[in-house]
C-alpha cells in the first residue's frame, strides 16, 4: 500500500502537519468513520518512516480489523475515506493562510442570514486590516475587489435610500486586478513566445499596456501593475532605457510587494541582463552581479532556508568574471552552510577551486578537483573545463593532451548532453589543445608557420559557433600573437 496516493500524500506533511491531520481525523465533526480514525493514528505513529514492510496490506488490515479473514476491497475504500479527508484537511489548511478569504466567506454566510449589523462589522473590520497592508499585489486587488461586490451586494438588499460607493469601488478593484494579472501574463507569455517559440492571442495585453501607459498619476504609482508594465516594456522592446527605468521603479516599489512577487520580477530582469551578456555587452555582468546581491540581502535566492547549488555557482562565476574576489570569497565561506547538505560538499569545492583559479593559486585547484565527485553532469563538464585551463596556464602540457583525449572519448560515452552543450565543450578542448600546441613550439616553429598556425586558430575561433569559457581562450590567444606567454 505504499504506492497508494494516500501515502504518497502523507510523505510531503511536515510533522506538525501530520499531528495536525490526526486532530482532524479525532474530530466527529469532520470525521465519523472509526476505522479510518484507526488508521491515521497508525499512520502517524509511524511517520515518515513508510516502508513496504510497515505499509503492508495484511499488516494494515490487521491494524484495522483484527482477526478477521483479509478482504481487499475493505481496507480499499477505507484508504479512500481517508484520502478524502486528507484533502479536506489540506483544503482546511489553505484556508487559515488566508484571511482576509475567510472574512469573504463569513459576510456572504451572515448577508444568506440577514444579519445585517454583523454584516457590517465584519465589513468594516475587513476593509480596515487590508488598508493596512503594506503588500499590495494582484490579490490584494482582488480580495479588494470581493469584499466591495458584498458590499455592493449588501446595499442592494437593504431599503435605505442612501449614497453608496462600493459598486464604484468593485470597479476601480477590479480594473487593477485585471491590468495586474494582465500585465504579469503577457510578460511571461512575450517570453515563452521567444524562447518556445509558442504563439499567444491576446489582443487584451496591448490595451493593458496602452491603459497603464495613459495613467502615470494613477496606475503607474501601483507597483503590482507598474512594475510589469515596465518589465513588458523591457521584454518586449529589448531597449536598454527600458531595463534601467524598470530596475529604478523597482527600487522604489518593491517593499509593496511579496517576496514571491519580487523572485519573479527579478528573474525577469536576470534574464534580460544574460541576453545583453551574451550579446557581448559587458556593462550588464555588473548588473546582474547587483541583482544577485539585492536578492541575497532580501533572502529572495534562499527556498526554505537553502540556497540553490547553481545560484552558488552562478553567483561566483559572475562575480569572478567581475574580479571581485575578496568578496567572492566571504560569499563562498558565508553561504556554505546554506547549500543543501546532499550537494553541499561538491558544491562548495567546486566553487572555491573556481575562486583559487582566479587567484592563480594553481595549486589549490588541482588539489579541490580531485575531491569533487563527478555524478552530476554539469560538475563534470565544469570540473574539467576548470582543469584544461588549470594546466593551461601551469604549461602542463602532457596532462592537458591527456585530459583532451579522455574528453574526446566522455563525449562520445555520454549520450544525454545536449548537442549545443557538446558543440561548446568539444571546440573548447580541441581549441585549447591547439594554442597549447602553438604556444608549447612557440620556440621552435618558423616565425611564418608560427604566424600561419595562430591565424588559422584565430579564424576557427571567430567561426566556431559555440565556445564554452571562450573569453578565456581569445585572452591566451592574444596573448600569443603578442609574443607573452
């Protein structure tokens, strides 16, 4: 029974959860079955611990009905009661995280019994706590939006003649409801449309645009609408005015927003200043090392308390591309015991032999790859792109042939890389190969096949299509034709 949903569902519970679940299930309100109140005692007793020994049917049905002859279909649609109830516990759960959705449903429960002055109350209370939230995303709007439809509802029912603004206020609440979510979409649906190259019909979008546009007094000053108006601009128009004027507004805005509001704007921007990185404009690593650190300080990188191996990593190699190395190294030091425990070692020798080899701590390197295990494709790959340029620069000539040789043959072993990603290793250690090559019978080459040979190398470079860490292999190239070695 270990495969059963139902179990399934119970391994992602947090143990207070778990304890939480079985207060529910003692509950005759929500649960009157006392076989299935049976078996979520059990099955928290032995949480998380389900194993196919203690997950047993027979031990199960056992647990349940004592001595009586086993009988599958039994124990069966005992396990879907429970499941249901599960799911009514978690829909329980949900519901306490939401407030201001629980006084939405109270009001339409006290206008269905005519109390009208609880009603009001209630109202009254639930307008005041979501002025004084600070955060103001597209929910908020919408939860604006709820409680002023009661409130217009309410007034229809009631015989007073009096002046009433909630259907005004249901409209302006729903309008930026609809332009926050509007905007947000057509950022994500302008990205999708380039890189899956996906096609959207949305004629809405460019009228949410042009409307926000229009209002610079009024929707501008909204930040869960502004600020997707300018990512929208920045996505869509490619201008670099635009990614300037959207991080400044971003900078002013984002204490109105969540944080899972923020990770998503910043990733839109990330990924703006890697299409002007890749497109050969430099000023825009600085950028991207400045998001990082705006997110690090606001913990916006972190999930549950832990920082992803590879923004560990992305965060290093920009930074060293930037040369900032006492910084990159307090990072590395910092943020160590952040990493998941499970890539927490890889990671950070990787990442420190990455700073020794800016450092030119050669040494250092060679010792912390060897400690770097190799089960994970993207280590691998980085680990011996980090070592070909380790002997490189060490004039270890053998080591570095040898290393070319036994990529040629990991190349072809490994069936699952992507092909770009196979393009860019492969021309990588066949070019390098060749400046070392050229650079190691630099003494001994005639000075016009010396001059032939680099300029042969230096075509190829420039008509490669890929080439990973291929800013590092043109600065040993120039270095070369200038005669330094």
């Amino acid at each position: 029974m270990q495969q059963h949903k139902l179990i399934q569902l119970l391994k992602k519970l947090e143990r207070r959860e778990m304890t939480r679940f079985r207060e529910f299930a003692e509950s005759p309100y929500h649960n009157k079955h006392d076989v299935v109140r049976q078996l979520v005692q059990y099955l928290s007793d032995i949480f998380p611990q389900y194993t196919d020994s203690n997950c047993d049917r027979h031990l199960l049905f056992r647990q349940l009905f004592g001595r009586q002859p086993h009988d599958q279909k039994k124990l069966a649609v005992h396990f879907t009661y429970t499941l249901r109830l599960l799911e009514q516990f978690l829909q329980s759960e949900q519901l306490r995280q939401q407030p201001a959705l629980q006084q939405q449903l109270l009001l339409q429960r006290l206008r269905s019994k005519k109390q009208f002055k609880h009603f009001e109350k209630i109202l009254s209370k639930l307008e005041k706590n979501t002025d004084e939230t600070k955060q103001r995303d597209a929910d908020w709007y919408f939860h604006r939006y709820r409680a002023a439809a009661e409130s217009d509802y309410y007034f229809t029912l009631v015989s007073e003649r009096r002046r009433d603004q909630s259907l005004q206020y249901k409209q302006d609440y729903l309008n930026r409801y609809f332009l926050a979510v509007k905007l947000r979409d057509a950022c994500e649906m302008a990205v999708r449309q380039r890189i899956l190259k996906v096609s959207y019909d949305d004629p809405m979008a460019a009228i949410a645009v042009q409307q926000v546009a229009q209002s610079p007094d009024t929707l501008q000053s909204e930040p869960a609408i502004n600020l997707y108006y300018r990512l929208y601009l920045v996505i869509t128009e490619q201008s670099p005015a635009y990614y300037f004027e959207a991080r400044a507004q971003l900078q002013q805005q984002q204490s109105a927003l969540p944080d899972e509001e923020l990770k998503n704007i910043y990733n839109y921007l990330q990924n703006y200043c890697i299409q002007r990185i890749n497109a050969g404009e430099a000023r825009f690593l600085q950028e991207i090392f400045q998001l990082y650190q705006a997110q690090l300080e606001r913990g916006l990188l972190l999930e549950d308390g832990w920082l992803s191996e590879w923004h560990y990593k992305n965060i290093v190699t920009t930074a060293l591309r930037l040369e900032e190395l006492d910084w990159v190294y307090q990072f590395i030091e910092a943020y160590k015991k952040r990493l998941p425990e499970a890539s927490r070692d890889n990671a950070y020798r990787f990442n420190l032999a990455a700073y020794y080899y800016a450092a030119e701590q050669y040494a250092r390197v060679l010792e912390l790859l060897t400690q770097v295990e190799y089960s994970d494709l993207r280590y691998s790959l980085g680990a011996k792109a980090l070592l070909l340029r380790t002997y490189y620069d060490l004039e270890e000539y053998e080591a570095l042939f040898s290393l070319v040789d036994s990529f040629k043959q990991y190349l072809i072993r490994n069936k699952l890389m992507a092909d770009d990603r196979r393009l860019g290793y492969h021309n990588l250690f066949k070019l390098t190969r060749r400046a070392a090559t050229l650079r190691y019978n630099q003494g001994y080459y005639a000075e016009a096949r010396y001059t032939k040979e680099l300029q042969r190398l230096q075509r190829d470079i420039g008509q490669a299509k890929a080439i990973f860490n291929k800013g590092w292999l043109l600065e040993r190239v120039e270095e070369l034709e200038s005669g330094r070695v």
